[in-house]
C-alpha cells in the first residue's frame, strides 16, 4: 500500500475527499489505486481490490459497454463516458474514464436513484399519456406561452391532420374561419392573466364537417405561481348547440305569438307565460310563474280544468271555447289549445296552452246574428203575406173552377213553404246564438205528438210510408211545438237523405225513466268520420251546392239544442250506404 502510494504521483489525501469513486487501473487492468468512497461504491475493502484485475473481481462486467469502453478509451487513448447498470450490486453507475500513461482512471458515483426517478417520471409520462388517450374527452397540453405541446388521440383522430401538421398548423387547419380570430384573440389575452379559459368554437372534422366543442383550459403553476403549462380539454358539443338554437327559435317565436302560450305542471303550476299572456291576462311572467293554473280561471269555471285534464289522456285538444280571467276580474273569451308535454321518456309532465283571444270574433259573430235574425224577421213579413194572397186566389180559382192554374199556385205554395221553413230555421238558430230561445213548458202526451207529426208529413212524401211501432204511454213536461219541430226535422230528414227508399220507421218505447223515439231510414247514412260534427251548426256531410240534398245544416243543430233545453239527449247510429238511426231520448219527469 505504501509502495503504491510513493510509486504514484496522486495526491492521496485529496483524492479521499471527493464525493466520487476513483478507480486507478494500470495497463494489465489491475486495481492500483481506490479512494474510499470507492470501497463504500463496491462494498469492498481496498485490500481486496488492489492488485487484482477488474475482470477477476468483477466478471460481470466482461464483455458490457462498460468493458467495451475501457477498451476503447485504451486503444485510442481518448476520455469516455457511460452509464450502465451492474447487476450483482443492483445499482446503476455513471463512469467517466481517462486513458492515462499507466493504464486508466475511473471516476464513478452512484446514479441509482436518480435513473429510478427518472423510470419513475418515464412510466408516468406513459401512464399519463395512456389515460389521455382513453379518456372520452380530447385533451391537451400547452406551454406558458400557449403553443400547444400535446393533443392526445381523440384530437388527431377527429380532425384526421397528421401530427406534425397539428404541431404547427392547427388553428388553421381545424378551426371554423369565422371562429379562428376570435378563438387565437381570447387565448392569447387568457395566457398573460393566467385566468380559466373557456370559448365555445366550430372545429373541422376528418370529412369536413364543422362540429360545436367547448374548449376550456387551466394554468398549472410552481410553488412560485409562475405558469408552468395549460392543461385543456375540448369536448363535442354539437347537439346541444344545435338544441339551444332550436329552443332559440321556439323562444322566439313563443315571445312574439300573438297568442298567449303558457305551460303548467300535472298539477297546474304555470311555469312558462309569454309576452302575449302578459298582455292578455294583465300577469307579468314573474306574477304568474310558479302560480296555480286557476289564477286566469274563473270561479265558477274551475270544475272545466280537471274535465279538461281527463278528457286530453296526452292526445291533446284543439279550439276548445271557454272563457278566462284577467287580472282585474273581467271576463275574456277565448279558444284553448292544449297540447301534453312530455320528457325524453314520453312520460307527460305537463300541459302547453295557446290561449286566443276570442272577443273580437265573438263580436263579429254576435253582429252576424243579429243581422240575420234581424233580416229573417224583415223576410218574414214579405212572405207572409205572400202566402197569404196565395191562399187567397187558390181559393179564388178553386170557386171559378180554374183547376189548371191550380199546381202552378200549388207549387208555389210550397215553394214559400221551404222559404218560411228556412228563414224560421235562421232565426231559431240565433236565437239559440244569442241564448234567447223561448220555451213552453206544458204536458206533452209524446205517442199523439209522434202521430200528429207522421199525419202532418206523410201527404208531403208520397213516396215514402212513414210507419209507427210502438208507444211510450207517457206525458212528458215540455214545449209541444218545439219537440214536434224535431221529430218533423228528423222524419224530413230521413225522407231527404234516403230518395230511393220507400220506408223510414218510428219507434217509441220507454223506460222508467226516459221515452225514446228513434226514425229510422234506408237511405244514404253518414260517413263514421262525419258523425260527431252533423249537430254543430251550418254542418253538412255534402257540399253547399250539392243539388241532390238542399240544406243550410241547422236543423239537427236546433234539433239538438231543443233536446238538451229539455233535459234529454240527441245520438245517431248509420251505416254509410245503408241508413241511419236519429234517437231522442227525454226524461220522464
Ligand atoms: P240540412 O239542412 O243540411 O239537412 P241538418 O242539420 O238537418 O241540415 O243535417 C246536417 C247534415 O247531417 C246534413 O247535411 C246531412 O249531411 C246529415 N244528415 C242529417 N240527417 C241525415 C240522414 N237521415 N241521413 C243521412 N245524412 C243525414
């Protein structure tokens, strides 16, 4: 040991002092010289090393990089340096060696913890990398000053641009040309404050379809606050962009409805109230929101919206006439709509209404009807005394024996007969309009009612046998007049619409209750699509100017308003091409 000392040139001492190994090696690779941080390296002590060739200690190291090295840095005599892994001690060693005139020194140290560190870094960058590429969203990374240093796969896979493309160019490459300066304006303004970055932009697909994402992104800072990068998320949406533009139309067009439009839960609370209800009601959308649906129902009314509620079963229904209430109390008439909402499950959750203001063509109607009761009064008069002079001269030619002459006036007779027929028609339908329809209430014996009527009508329909069955033995309270108008408006009726049959069949019968009358005929019947609407007013299944059935549609509309005055009830049961059946049904009192 002495001897080696003296023999080299080294300062020892200092040599001792250093943190790293130092390996001396002379030209038959045996250990000359070790300091002591060298034996702590190898976990030998210096008695064991020197003197002993490096391959002898250490035969692991034949024929690895470090060996390869040696050898090199010998042969050529220049420095080198690696880092290399050597088992038996499990640990990883950085070298530096320098050829020198007496073979070679090594300077080593221990770099096991920091390559650990470094696979450690190496495997969660890979981890990282994985979860970025998995996660459902595109991801990506951008220096502080905002260049973009990672997109994960997503990204590359929706836009289809290579990524070395994307390092450069994506803005744009991908970026909708009406977003780009907006979207580059509000990122590089984001990056000096370090604040959230959030903007919504259109990014170009693979097959260059322009798609709506969200791009929001976070500063990540050292413990200093210095901006170490900005981690970003870009997320697809598209369908809900497009549903907020559809709601924005139906926004729009429900604010300036001229209609008012209002929603409620299935328990009646209003959730929505358009401008036009604000006028309508007199309720701003706040009064009104979160209020129960009776807030614009009158009192007397309330029973409707739970009839309302029953009758929709989700179908929804249609102009449903009523009136509401405004804010100070007064009366509007209007026309419903109601159409069920539904969830994403089809479950109904509430109801939509559009709710018309009716007042002014309830006006206008009102005016109507007072015209024409107004004209079929003016009329009546004329044809009066029309009819009375043509009764007059029958008589006279009847007395001169002028039987040619006697059809003519015969036939116009019966002509102002349809007349009167009509105009009483037009003015009983507005009186029922304008509710002042006049009843007597008298007993009613309904089997000599019935009878008088068929004896009345048979002689006006030679063609037809209008026969009676059966009988209801009952005196009903009604006004005989009116009911014999419909009995007449129902046998008329059966003989009109039925012109190649030959029958039409009354039948009474009655119950403890009620006695029904029922006419029955063979003729044209009534499509099942017509049925529910031949009772409203100025209904007809035929066109007005269809030659073959002559009508304005009121009679079974008065027909059935008589009916319901008294209590009972109007149906219909026909077979098209095969006849119909008319029943009235009235309480027995
Ligand atoms: P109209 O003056 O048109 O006969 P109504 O109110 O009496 O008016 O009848 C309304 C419509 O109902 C008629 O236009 C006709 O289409 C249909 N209708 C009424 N009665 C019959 C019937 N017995 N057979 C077939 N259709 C009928």
């Amino acid at each position: 040991m002495q001897q080696i000392e003296q023999n080299t040139s080294y300062p020892l001492t200092l040599l001792d002092t250093i943190s790293e190994a130092v390996f001396v090696i002379d030209t038959t690779w045996r250990f000359t010289y070790v300091n002591t941080k060298a034996e702590e390296l190898v976990g030998k002590p210096r008695e064991a090393l020197l003197g002993n060739t490096i391959w002898d200690l250490f035969p692991e190291t034949v024929d690895t990089l470090l060996s390869t090295e040696m050898h090199c840095a010998v042969q050529q005599n220049t420095s080198t340096h690696v880092e290399a892994y050597y088992p038996p001690l499990q640990k990883w060693f950085e070298s530096r060696i320098y050829p020198s005139a007496d073979g070679l020194i090594i300077f080593s140290q221990d770099i096991t913890g920091r390559k650990q560190a470094e696979e450690a870094l190496q495997r969660s960058e890979e981890l990282l990398r994985t979860l970025a590429d998995t996660a459902p969203s595109i991801i990506w990374i951008a220096d502080p000053d905002g260049t973009i240093t990672f997109h994960n796969k997503q990204w590359i896979e929706y836009t289809g641009v290579s990524p070395q493309e994307n390092a450069t160019n994506w803005p744009e490459l991908v970026l909708h040309p009406d977003d780009l300066e907006r979207c580059m304006q509000a990122w590089q303004s984001t990056l000096p404050h370090g604040s959230n970055y959030e903007i919504e932009v259109r990014n170009k697909r693979y097959d260059g379809v322009y798609r709506w994402f969200i791009t929001r992104a976070k500063p990540l800072r050292d413990a200093s606050g210095r901006i170490t990068a900005w981690f970003g998320s870009t997320t697809d949406i598209h369908e809900r962009k497009l549903l907020e533009e559809e709601l924005g139309k139906y926004a729009a067009i429900v604010s300036s409805s001229y209609d008012a439009i209002v929603s409620k839960t299935l328990d009646g609370t209003i959730t929505s109230w358009n401008q036009a209800a604000g006028r309508m009601f007199g309720y701003t959308a706040e009064e009104a929101i979160g209020q129960p649906i009776t807030l614009i129902i009158p009192p007397e009314l309330h029973q409707e919206e739970d009839i309302i509620g029953k009758l929709r079963q989700g179908i929804g229904i249609q102009h449903y006439e009523t009136i509401r209430m405004r804010k100070d109390g007064t009366r509007v008439d209007v026309s419903l709509s109601i159409s069920p909402i539904k969830d994403s499950a089809g479950t109904i959750i509430g109801t939509a209404k559009i709710i018309r203001d009716i007042t002014e063509r309830r006006e206008l109607e009102r005016r109507k009807d007072e015209f024409i009761s107004m004209a079929s009064h003016e009329l009546k008069t004329p044809i009066t005394s029309l009819k009375g002079f043509t009764h007059l001269l029958l008589r006279k030619f009847e007395r001169q024996g002028l039987q040619e002459e006697m059809p003519l006036l015969n036939k116009m007779d019966a002509q102002m007969n349809r007349l009167v027929k009509l105009i009483n028609e037009l003015l009983d339908a507005s009186k029922i309009q304008a509710g002042r329809l006049d009843y007597e209430e008298e007993p009613v014996d309904i089997d000599a009612l019935v009878q008088e009527t068929v004896e009345m009508l048979q002689p006006t329909c030679p063609r037809h046998t209008l026969s009676v069955r059966g009988a209801t033995h009952a005196v009903i309270a009604g006004d005989k007049d009116r009911l014999g108008q419909v009995l007449t408006n129902l046998i008329t009726n059966a003989v009109k619409y039925s012109p190649r049959a030959t029958n039409v069949d009354i039948t009474l019968s009655a119950s403890k209750k009620t006695v029904t009358i029922s006419v029955r005929d063979y003729g044209v019947g009534i499509p099942k699509a017509h049925q529910k609407n031949i009772f409203d007013r100025f209904y007809r299944v035929y066109d007005a100017h269809d030659k073959l059935f002559p009508g304005l549609g009121m009679g079974l509309y008065i027909a059935c308003e008589i009916v319901k005055r008294h209590g009972g009830d109007i149906t219909v049961e026909s077979d098209e091409g095969k006849g119909s059946t008319f029943m009235v049904s009235l309480p027995l009192k």
